[in-house]
C-alpha cells in the first residue's frame, strides 16, 4: 500500500556518508546524506520512540535500558544501519497509526524523525567551547542547582562569580551562536539580582530576554549551556516550560513591565509575599506598552521594580552608516551611554535608597501634611523631587538625571539613579535597600532604577565592535586561518535583494521613503538609508504600531512609504493596518521579511500567521516571492500600486544563486499566477505560493518515479488570487494540492473558497476534484536548523509527494511501485 510509504528524495539527516539502506520490503529507499544531526533531530526522533527501538539506538537490549549507552561508532557498527532504521520505521509507523491526522503530510515527517533518531548517539552535547579554558571554583560550587547559594556569597565573591559567568556565556556562544553582547553588559545585574531576591519565588521578568544566557547559567541550566538556540537544547530566549526561574516568556519586545506588574498584583490578591521586578532595555522602552504599563503601575501603587538597562544601544545597530546618535529623544533624556559622575551617582543612590534617608523623607512628608495648608503640601512634594534631581545633576552634567527622573516621579515611580550597571557592590547594595523598603513599607509605589552598562562588558572585542557583538555566529573569536578553499561568494541573503531593488525604485521615484522599527540591519532598510540618508529614511524606534500609522500619515500626505517589519512583529502593529491603513485604503507598502520558519530563533520569531491575518482585510493585495528574480519584480510591482496597500512577504535565508538576475524589473499582473511546470497526465497538481516552490518542483520529479507526471503553479498573488488559474487546475486534474509557509487560514482556505464557490468539489456531472492544503500544524515549531523545522512542519519535498501519493490514491489512481523501484535502483 501506499499510505505509509517513505516517498524517494526524503533527505533523512544523519552523520554518515551517502548509503541507501533497504528498511523493509514494504518501505521505500533511505536516502542519507552526510550532513551534520541537530540535537533538535535527535530528541523529536527518541521521542516518536518505544522502549524496543530507543534500547537499538542506545547500543542495549533491555528495554527502556538507558545506563549503558554507547558511542555512536560503536552503536552503528555494531548494529549497522538497516536493522536500526528498518526497527526505528516500524515503530514509528505503528505510532502513527495511532495518531489523529491533521491539515499537513505527517507520516513522512514522524519516520524521517525516527530515523533520524536512529543516530542520536552521535551527537553529544559539548563540553566547552573555542575560548582558553578556566577555572570557575565558585560558579562549580553551585552545583548546577540554582541560585540558594548566591545568597550566601560575600560581594567579593559575587564579583568574582560574574567574571566566571561572563567567561562561560562567551565560551558557550563560541560554540552556538546567537546574542551576545547584551547578555555579555547585564552579567553583573543578573548576578546581585538573584543574589538579593528569592528567586524563583521572586520574579524576574527580561524584557525580549535576548540577554537572558547568563541568567540561564546560574539558574540550572549550565550543564545545557552549550545547547542554546539547538534544536532539542535550550531557547535563546526566556521561556516558562524551560525552568522556573523563566517566570515569564520573551522574544518580543517591551512586554516586562506589564508582565512584572501582574505578577506582582497577583501576588498582593492572593495574599502572597514576594517581590516582582522588570528589567527593561533602552530600546525597548521606545515602545509604548511600557509607557502604558507604567502609567498603570504608578496609578496603583504598585511595589514593582523597573530596571532599565541603559547602554545606549538603541536600534540594531545603533550606529551605522553616518548615524551617529541613537534614535528617538528618549535616548537624550535618558543621557545616552555616558558613565560621567557614576561613581558620585552610586554614592547617592545608596543614600536615597537608605532606611535613614526614607524615614527623614516619611518625616517631612508627614511635618508638611500637619504643618502646612493642602495648597503647599504639593508645592512641598515637588520640592523633594527637584532636590533630588538637582543634586544629581549639578555637579556632574551629563551623568544625572536632571528632570530626567521627573518623567518617571510624575508617573508616580521613585526614580533611582542612574548607577554603574556593571558594579556589583553597588548593584547589591541599592537593591537590597528597595526589597527592604518595599518589604517594611517605607516605599508605597514603584520604583525605577536606571542603570548605566556596556553592552559587550568585559569582552574587548565587544566593546570595539560597531554593534557591540550583538549576535555572532559560531566560533566568531577565532581567526581565520585561510584554509577554507577559495571559490565564488556565497548567494546574498534575500534581505538584501530586496533592498537594492527598492534603492533603484527610489532612485526613480523620489517620492519613496523607508520605515523601519530599530532594525535597519534586519530588514535591509540600512543599505536605503546609506544611498538616501536620514532625509528619506525613517528609524522610529521599537514602536510597530506608530512605523504602521506613521506610514499611513506619510502615504496620506502624498509620499511612497514602504513599511519594512518582520512578519513576527507586524503582528504588533494589526490594528493600525486594518484601522489606519486599509479601511482608508491608503497605499502602504509592507516589506513582510523573515515569513515563514526562522531557525534557531525558534517559535517567537516565526513568520507563520501573516498570510491568515492579511488575507482577511479588505483591499489588501498580497504577493509572495518564490525566489530572488521574483522578489525583484514584486519589489518593482508594489511601487506601481498607488490604490491599495501592499504586503509582499519572503523568507529568510540567501537567494539561490543560479537564476539570471533581470536587468529591469518587470511590472507583475495583480492576481495573475504562472505555470512553473506542466504535468502530462491531468493527474495532480501542486499550486504553490512563496518559498516552497522549489520543493514542490522537487517533489514533481520524485513523483516521476512513479510515474506520476504533476503540475506545479506559483500563485504569486494570495490576494487577489488568479481564480482562472485555479479553475484551470481544478477542471485538468483529478488532485489539487496547495502549499504554504503559513498557520491555517491563509492562502490554502483562500483557494478553497474558489474551488467551493466555482462548484469544483460539488461532483456534480464530474468526479469531485480531490483537494488537499498543506500548511504549518496546529502547534509551534520549536527553534531548530531551518532545514529541520521545515522537516518537524512536514512541508519538505518527500511530504508533499506523500500528500500527493495519499490524495492519488483516494483519487482511484494506481501507482505501479514495480516500476517506480526499477526507477529508483537505477
């Protein structure tokens, strides 16, 4: 029987040189390539296992037996690989059966994942990574169990623990890449805030918790260090189900005041000690739920503790190009990164922050309630503040705050600060006073402590580098030593193809300008600003909503705005498209980058809902890039559309480097499709819309083994769709299957309603057409290589020819598997 087949071409992931390996005489070929295993296909693979067939992939035969594992050499060759995928497969196929289907391909995907699994033993998690090796007595007395202990240390020896911290972030990150330099400027804060609060009872909430690595080590999770941001190993980010001491989940930004003030709400209703503090970056807090989030924190009291971390580093990067300040005002009023009078400011924030200095202040607030008439007693309040404030700032301009904690007193916070961010004794010291005060109750309303750090503290590479090492790839402190054979640059990433093909729109139009929300290295907008500058550009900080309304306004005054958002964080701004921007059908253009599966930044960051949450707005026209030639005309094409807002998504990743680039781009018909391959048969078609094109063409030629000729169609165009096309395909074909990088809802329920509307599954005087949509399943795809995800998502070639197989069959075509095996063996 078909069902359950593992189609041809299915590229199982595994560390060992090509081999084809007969698993048994009613599957298919394995194809294996020798391609390095994740962990992430390691642990879906043991997972999809029972106790007979993880005891074969451990080299034991007792059932369930995990105590004497073997290397992955000796398990391979001690089994060999045919009984160990033949014994894998079968379970997993049994599995199976036993599973509820779902809206995508999951039988190739659970079978891939356990022969995948069939060489877990070859990867190991490692023990260090690529910087000099060092001792860390005191981070090893720790014993990996939490942070009990860090409230026993002296200061000294919590000083001495950050630099062991510090060494191990680096050392694990040489090995696994990902953010570095902000988790790198908070390893001291993260240090005397577990030392000084009792967490995990205690919460720490990390505001986009990209800088959360060092808090990972110190909260149990260090001997998983070297796994951050692999598939099966810990998140780059906060997460809940990870450990306790994630007592709430990050990726996005700007969400740590409004999740600390819960917390701590929750906590005053159920009658509960503790405390709840919110570390805050300066770039974030250009979004304005902090400003929300406060303004609630202050109008109820509530004893929340807001950190911001204050380096400087605004956008990423922060300086570029011949931009030389952050962004926005905020960052001026903060004070920028400047660490003038810091150590006065310490003093003085130790004093404020003392009991004494709090009972004198009760005084006088009392003295003035019973000596002075109403009209004076606030004349007196302002008085305390602007003293505070002025002694701060005097005496040390540009290190103070000056009128800068006013904004946060008059939102009724006391303002601490600004203090050394990377001086432990300090740190200790001033947060120990406000747990203190909030604990007797000297202080009755929140408190923010601004803190001044180096992002990239400690690492003098970091501190050198433009973006202060924000995110590095592996092995990023080693040389390079020239042995990598010379040969063609790699394929530019997609990001930047489409960037200069709107650099030659606006050297066309000067009526294009771009927006961007602190990315202009993410999202190309970077390379605009360098041919265009500030006067064409637009950088307005970690603020979605305002860059979509923004770009409403500029649309509305007569000017070309392209609005550059990941699609994972164009979510933040829905209610401006549909408010500001479609209802009045201003001509928007979104630039929707990283749509789709994103890797190792796992399931906050995917790009998966965009097509389900355009599709439904009115007026909204909708295309997606198959490839870098396409991308260049799409780019080309929404410029042209002056009557409605625009949205073209691609993913992430390089170009594939062997299409002939167009020397002019060329105006792409709305709603007009194109045949990318013709089938000779009328049996199945594969209709394809974005980045999967190329595997549907891959699945097409595996299919021919079969000897199954399909027709694979681009859409191009989600909304509006080319219903003629689709018609087309319906009345020529007995199978329909679409293909999408995208959640339920999305372009697959847009074909659906055309194939329902145009009577084509009636089965009315014809054989109903058999339809079938594949998308991203109902649950998140963790953090993982891309290739992988797209694997766990079963939208890989070999699932979409199961999809097809499966649709044939309910279709009454044979396939001649005889034939097909000759095919294959040859």
């Amino acid at each position: 029987r078909i069902r359950g087949c593992i189609p041809t071409g299915c590229l199982i992931q595994a560390g060992f040189p090509t081999r084809r390996a007969a698993a048994a005489s009613s599957m298919t070929t394995f194809l294996v390539p020798s391609t390095p295993l994740s962990l992430g296909s390691v642990a879906a693979g043991t997972a999809l296992l029972d106790g007979p067939a993880q005891g074969l992939l451990r080299g034991t035969s007792a059932v369930g037996d995990t105590s004497s594992a073997r290397p992955a050499g000796a398990t391979a060759a001690a089994l060999g690989l045919v009984p160990v995928f033949a014994a894998a497969a079968i379970v997993a196929r049994r599995r199976y059966r036993q599973r509820p289907s779902a809206g995508h391909a999951s039988r190739p995907r659970v079978v891939t994942a356990a022969a995948t699994a069939a060489t877990a033993a070859a990867t190991q998690i490692p023990k260090n990574g690529y910087f000099p090796v060092r001792k860390t007595p005191i981070l090893d007395s720790m014993n990996n169990e939490g942070t009990q202990a860090m409230r026993r240390m002296t200061v000294p020896q919590l000083t001495e623990l950050a630099d062991e911290v510090r060494w191990q972030v680096l050392d694990a990150v040489s090995v696994t890449g990902g953010h570095l330099g902000a988790g790198l400027g908070v390893v001291e804060l993260t240090v005397a805030l577990h030392a000084v609060y009792d967490t995990p009872r205690d919460e720490i909430c990390w505001d986009v918790a990209h800088q959360c690595q060092p808090h990972k080590v110190l909260t149990g999770r260090r001997d998983r260090i070297y796994t951050l941001r692999q598939g099966g190993g810990l998140s780059g980010f906060a997460k809940r189900k990870e450990s306790e001491y994630d007592a709430f989940g990050a990726g996005h930004s700007t969400t740590s005041i409004s999740a600390a003030v819960g917390f701590q709400e929750a906590r005053v209703r159920l009658g509960k000690k503790g405390h709840s503090v919110a570390v805050i970056g300066d770039g974030a807090i250009t979004g304005g739920m902090a400003w929300e989030a406060m303004n609630h924190a202050g109008g109820i009291g509530s004893k929340v503790v807001v950190v911001l971390n204050d380096n400087g580093q605004v956008s990423l990067p922060t300086f570029y190009n011949k931009v030389t300040t952050p962004v926005g005002a905020l960052s001026g009023t903060l004070g920028n990164a400047s660490s003038r009078g810091l150590g006065i400011q310490d003093s003085i924030a130790k004093v404020e922050t003392s009991e004494s200095f709090q009972r004198g202040r009760e005084f006088l607030k009392t003295a003035s309630k019973t000596l002075l008439p109403p009209n004076l007693q606030s004349a007196a309040a302002k008085l305390d503040e602007y003293t505070r404030d002025f002694v701060k700032t005097v005496p040390f301009t540009g290190s103070g705050s000056g009128g800068k904690g006013e904004l946060f007193e008059q939102l009724g916070f006391y303002y601490v600060g600004p203090i050394d961010g990377n001086n432990v004794e300090t740190l200790v010291e001033v947060l120990s006073n406000i747990k203190k005060q909030h604990e007797d109750g000297s202080l009755q309303k929140p408190v923010f402590l601004h803190i001044k750090t180096k992002k990239g503290n400690g690492y003098e590479p970091a501190q050198r580098a433009s973006d202060k090492l924000h995110a590095v790839k592996p092995k990023f402190n080693l040389p390079k030593d020239g042995s990598t054979a010379s040969g063609p640059p790699p394929p530019p990433p997609l990001t930047k193809v489409m960037a200069d093909a709107l650099v030659k729109e606006a050297e066309a139009d000067d009526k294009i300008v771009a927006i961007t929300a602190a990315m202009p290295g993410g999202t190309g907008i970077g390379i605009f600003e360098k041919r265009f500058g500030p006067e064409r550009t637009f950088d307005v900080g970690i603020a979605e909503q305002h860059a979509v309304t923004f770009a409403a306004g500029l649309a509305a005054g007569g000017l070309k705005p392209f609005c550059a958002i990941y699609s994972t964080f164009l979510q933040r701004g829905y209610d401006q498209l549909v408010h500001d921007v479609a209802l009045q059908k201003l001509p928007v253009r979104f630039l929707i980058d990283r749509a789709g599966l994103v890797g190792e930044d796992g399931p906050t960051h995917g790009g998966t809902f965009d097509l389900s949450f355009l599709s439904c707005i009115p007026d909204m026209l909708i295309c997606a890039s198959a490839d870098e030639v396409e991308l260049v005309h799409m780019v080309h094409t929404i410029a042209k559309i002056d009557d409605h807002p625009t949205a073209l998504r691609f993913p992430r990743g390089n170009a594939f480097g062997d299409l002939e680039m167009p020397s002019e781009p060329r105006f792409l018909e709305p709603g007009k499709g194109r045949i990318s391959r013709e089938g000779r048969d009328g049996t199945v078609a594969i209709l394809s819309v974005g980045g999967r094109l190329r595997e549907c063409l891959k699945a097409a030629e595996q299919l021919e083994s079969y000897g199954i000729s399909a027709t694979v169609a681009d859409a191009r165009w989600v909304k509006p769709l080319d219903e003629k096309m689709v018609s087309w395909l319906a009345k020529d074909h007995k199978a329909l299957i679409t293909v999408e990088e995208n959640s339920i809802g999305g372009f697959g329920s847009m074909v659906q309603n055309s194939l329902l509307e145009g009577g084509h599954l009636d089965g009315v005087g014809r054989t109903p057409l058999i339809f079938r949509s594949m998308f991203f399943p109902d649950r998140w795809i963790e953090h993982n290589q891309p290739e992988l995800q797209y694997d766990d998502a079963a939208l890989n070639a070999c699932h979409i020819v199961a999809k097809c197989l499966d649709a044939l069959e309910r279709a009454g075509v044979k396939v001649d598997k005889s034939v097909a095996r000759a095919i294959q063996g040859a």
